[in-house]
DNA sequence: CATATTACTCTAGCTGTCAAAGTAATTATT
DNA sequence: AATAATTACTTTGACAGCTAGAGTAATATG
C-alpha cells in the first residue's frame, strides 16, 4: 500500500477519471480504486467524500439520487464539461510531474 | 510552473537527493532546483526550510555551519546514514506510484 | 432476529505548504 | 561613504487536504 500523502493532489483526477468513464456512486469508486491499483492503493472513505464536496463546489462533477440500493442511498456522480476539460489539462500536467520528479529519483 | 500542492509529498526525497550528492546549504539547494528543471518548479523559502527540520528531526539530515558566505550565514545540511536508506526507498516507492497514477492518466 | 454489508455524512485533529515579515552579512552601485 | 541589491536564514500564522472515529440508515444473510 502506498502512502496517500503521495496520492494527495492526484486524488482529484483519479476520481474524475472513474466518473469520466461512466457515472458512478461512491461505495463504487472505492471498490473500483481498490480493483485496478490490486489493492496497492485504496481511497478512505472519509476522503473520498471530502473529495467529492471539493468537486462539487468547483462545478466539476454534478450528483443525484439513484433508486435502487443494496444498503443506504446511492448518491451518483456525474462529471461537467468543465470537469472533463479539467481531467484533460491534469492528464498533461501529469506528464510534466514525471519529468521533473525523474530528475531527482534517477541516477544513483 | 507545476502547482506546489501536486509535488507535495516529494519535497523531502528532491532535497534529500540533492544533498545525497554533496553537502549543501538552503539557498544553494534553490537555485539548484529551478536549475535542474528549468524554472518548472521552483521551492518556496519557507517552504524548504521546513523540509529541512522535518528531516533534522526524522535523523535523516543533519547541519552544521559553514564559515565563507556572500551574506547570511550558510547552515550546510549533510545527509546520514538513516537518510540514504530512506530515500532509496522512496525511489522505489516513486516507481510504485508512477504506475498507479498512470491507471488513471492513460486511455481517454 | 442478529449480524454483516452496503452506503453516506460530519467533526475534529494533524500535517504540509507558504505569504509575510523580520534579521543580518556581503557585494555592487552611485 | 551611503544606498541598494543580493545572499542567507528564521519564525509566525493561516489555510487546505487527508483521515480516524463516530454516527445514521437501509438491505442482505444465516
């Protein structure tokens, strides 16, 4: 399992990216989380929340209701334009954070 | 510029590895940074220095002062022992990362 | 009916970043 | 010689993100 202190920052667009596929609730995400990182990462519960308020309130993703339930209320999220064009500006800051961390973690 | 926030949690491996390499003092450790990435990132002052205690204080850095400056006093920072140890970790933990962020970078 | 699981919410605390302001010595400029 | 610029470090206070822990509530299982 990695530290989340490390994930911190990236947490945003890792959520976008789950809802950008399709919407999905919470309970959801977290398993999804869980299934493609093999268990190397896991988002708690608490964050995932805090993480959707954030997105939210920055007009990112939009919620609602679902019907159907096997325990408490879904609440489905759905991602905006505005939240898929933010994804894809991540998507290219991404690859600019791999070159400038390499520098420092390669070569000895 | 990348945002300080997303480098987070990879301050004390960049300064750890600059002083891995020699000795070095705060302001020197600066401008080496915005060197070596091209102004892509540039630490904060405040920022630096409370990486530097956070590193005093885990043992994985420790200082002394030098005695030529062109200003202020230079507090040098040396790197111990425990210090190597950890940051070859954190270059392992890096690639670990790496692939798990790019589950949710790569595809859309 | 008890227990487990699903599903979400809220609060309080901790940690890391950093603007701002300050101290102080050296070097460059006029 | 006075002034400004640069070098060099320190401290404080504020803010944002992560999360343990506790709570609420509905559904599924045995």
């Amino acid at each position: 399992m990695v530290r989340s202190d490390i994930i911190r920052g990236h947490l945003d667009a890792i959520i976008l990216r789950l809802i950008y596929e399709k919407d999905q609730y919470g309970y959801e995400i977290s398993k999804e989380i869980s299934l493609r990182t093999n268990d190397r990462f896991q988002i708690k519960e608490a964050t995932l929340y805090a993480v959707f308020q954030r997105l939210e309130r920055r007009e990112l993703i939009e919620s609602y209701f679902g019907d159907i339930s096997h325990g408490g209320k879904r609440r489905y999220y759905k991602i905006t334009k505005l939240g898929k064009a933010y994804f894809k500006e991540t998507v290219e800051e991404w690859q600019e954070i791999k070159e400038i961390i390499n520098i420092f973690m390669e070569g000895i």
